[in-house]
C-alpha cells in the first residue's frame, strides 16, 4: 500500500517526484553538514580549555615589563629578555640567568635571542656582544682574547651548532669555537638584511 507522500509524488508526475527526491537529498546532506559542523565547534571548544591566558609582570618577578624577546630552550624552561636583564621562567617563577664573573646579565639589557637543539641559548646585548649559555652559565664569546662587541640584529644556530649574527652595521657573520668569519655586507640599515634562518638540511 503506498503512503500518502508517494501517493501525492504521483499525482504531481515523475518530474515534481524527482525535484522533491533531490529536495529530500539535499536536506539529508544539509543535516549532515549540520552535525558535522557541530562536533567540529565543541572539539575546539574542547581543544581550547586546555589553553589559559595569563599575565605576568615586575610585581611577578619579571625585570621589566618591556620583553624583546622569548626562546624555549631543550629542557623545557623558557628564557625571557627584558630591558633589565634576561630570566629563566618554569611556568610558575622567574629566576636570573646565570653567569660567569665577566658577564652581567642581571641589569643589561637582552636585545636578541636564539636556541639550539643542544639546549644552548644565545643572547646579545643592545649595548653589544653575545653570549651563549653553556656548562650551566652564560659566558661572553669573543676571539683573539677580546670578547665579541658587535650588536647583533639577528642571530641563529645552525644544525652544526655553529653561532651565525648579522650585525647592526649589516655584517653576516659566523661564531664558532673563539673565532669570527666575516661573509661580506650585504647592505646597512634598512638596505640591510635583517633575519637570519636555517633551512631543514
């Protein structure tokens, strides 16, 4: 026995019966996308419960609020430098860097700021030089003797763990094991380059 809706499909012939077949689909497939769209929403209402913001100033324990920069080391701790020093944030304390008796980092302040894969952290002051954690202390690095001066702009690590700085004048330069290899400038200023990165090789 036919229902009434295929009895009234009939009545309207097979071309009305196939606009309402397609109607009916359409709606099947909008019903679809409803619910779809729904457990897409609620999994990232889900996903961002497990974010929180959180505002950390001086009465915190931060050295001053105007931050230059931020770089997560390997072993979990995220080091922040500010206009008065550079410290190392657990998640719930800031700490002063550590350093060697030639470098102060408690007032200077950190004006760039790059980590490596084997959990070191360079720093550079905006007054000039640059220093690398390593053997649990920040030590100034230099060559011939004389520490390195120049004011870095930009600074990576690259996969052979050597230290490469473009410097305020433009200069590219390499840092590795007491000595400074100059490639050339490239241009001063605006005109000059002004970050460094290192490919996937």
């Amino acid at each position: 026995m036919e229902s009434g809706f295929l009895k009234m499909l009939n009545m309207f012939g097979n071309r009305a019966g196939e606009i309402c077949r397609l109607a009916l689909v359409a709606g099947c497939m909008l019903l679809c996308y409803v619910r779809v769209a729904a457990q897409s929403v609620t999994n990232v209402i889900e996903a961002s419960s497990e974010f929180f913001n959180q505002v950390w100033q001086t009465e915190d324990g931060l050295p001053h609020n105007d931050v230059h920069g931020m770089v997560a080391s390997e072993d979990g701790f995220l080091w922040v430098g500010t206009r008065r020093g550079l410290v190392r944030f657990d998640g719930a304390r800031f700490v002063a860097a550590p350093s060697d008796h030639g470098s102060d980092l408690s007032q200077s302040s950190v004006w760039r700021m790059c980590a490596d894969h084997e959990g070191r952290v360079a720093v550079a002051a905006e007054t000039g030089g640059v220093l690398v954690k390593q053997n649990g202390s920040f030590q100034a690095v230099g060559t011939g003797g004389q520490n390195y001066s120049k004011r870095a702009y930009s600074m990576c690590f690259d996969p052979a763990g050597r230290l490469w700085s473009v410097s305020l004048e433009g200069e590219v330069e390499r840092i590795y094991e007491g000595s400074v290899t100059t490639f050339g400038t490239p241009g001063k200023g605006a005109a000059g380059p002004s970050t460094l990165a290192v490919d996937a090789t």
